[in-house]
C-alpha cells in the first residue's frame, strides 16, 4: 500500500484528477474586436471576450473571469466554483482547486508576462490564449503590449 501514495501524488500534480476539469478550456464562446479601452465588466452574456485579433494566435481578454480555473490557468467556458479568500473572490473548477485556492496564497497570484510584476489572480486583467490558457495582466497597458507582441 505505501506504493500508492506516490502514484496518487503524481496524478495529483499532473491535474489528472478526475473532479478536476481540463475538458471545455476551449469551448467557442462569443467575442469582440480589443479596443485600446479598459476591460469593461461582465455583461449578462457569460463569455463576453474582447479578441485582441483575429488571427489564430489572437489573444483575447476574458471579462467574465468566473469562466477561467485559476488554478489550471484554463478558460473553461462555464461559471467555476466561487472561493472567497481575504475579500477577494477567485474560481476552481472542482473541490480540489477550490481548496488548493483557499489554502495555497502562490495558486492565487501570478506574474505579469510584460512587467515581470507579481499580480493577484483576482484582480488581475486576463487574456486567453487561442489554445486555452490563462494569462494574468497587472493592467490593460501589460495586456495590450503583450497582445501587440503575440499577433506580429
């Protein structure tokens, strides 16, 4: 039996958890040419994304960052579990994140690509990648640099 420990360990840090969703990070959702203007709030639509291009490698910013496990780093295209942590609210896609968020602060911030700044996940402005992944932004300025560098 001590065998096992290490094996579900290592399923553990590969996310290959079953409650833990990686399916749906590329779910089409519904999307905006980027303006040069702040990232505006929510609206009712869930998935609301303003695409900084129109390429493949486009880089979206996500307004609804309900949407997004921010322990995957994954834009998974549905509402994900709500865990308040110091005022703030940050989002898992199962137990185990929602956990992982409220016990582990280094799963709730994340560097800047641009700055190089740490940035808090729940405050942070967010881009998607096409291929899913989340990045975290300390403003719209890093956000737009960074999608300017991608689409050349």
């Amino acid at each position: 039996m001590t065998g096992i420990r290490p094996i579900a360990a290592a399923i553990v840090l590969l996310g290959l958890v079953p409650g833990c969703e990686t399916k749906g990070a590329n779910q089409a959702t519904t999307a905006q040419p980027f303006m040069d203007t702040p990232a505006q709030p929510a609206s009712a639509s869930q998935g609301q994304e303003r695409s900084s291009d129109t390429s493949a490698s486009s880089l979206t910013l996500v307004t609804d960052r309900s949407l997004v496990c921010m322990v995957n780093n994954q834009f998974m295209g549905r509402p994900q579990i709500p865990i308040e942590v110091d005022g703030r609210t940050y989002y898992g896609c199962c137990e185990m994140c929602k956990g992982r968020l409220g016990s582990d602060p280094s799963s709730r911030v994340s560097t800047d690509p641009v700055s190089g700044n740490t940035v808090d996940k729940a405050t942070a402005v967010i881009g998607r990648a096409s291929d899913g992944r989340t990045l975290y932004f300390e403003s719209d300025q890093t956000f737009t640099a960074y999608a300017r560098r991608a689409s050349r």
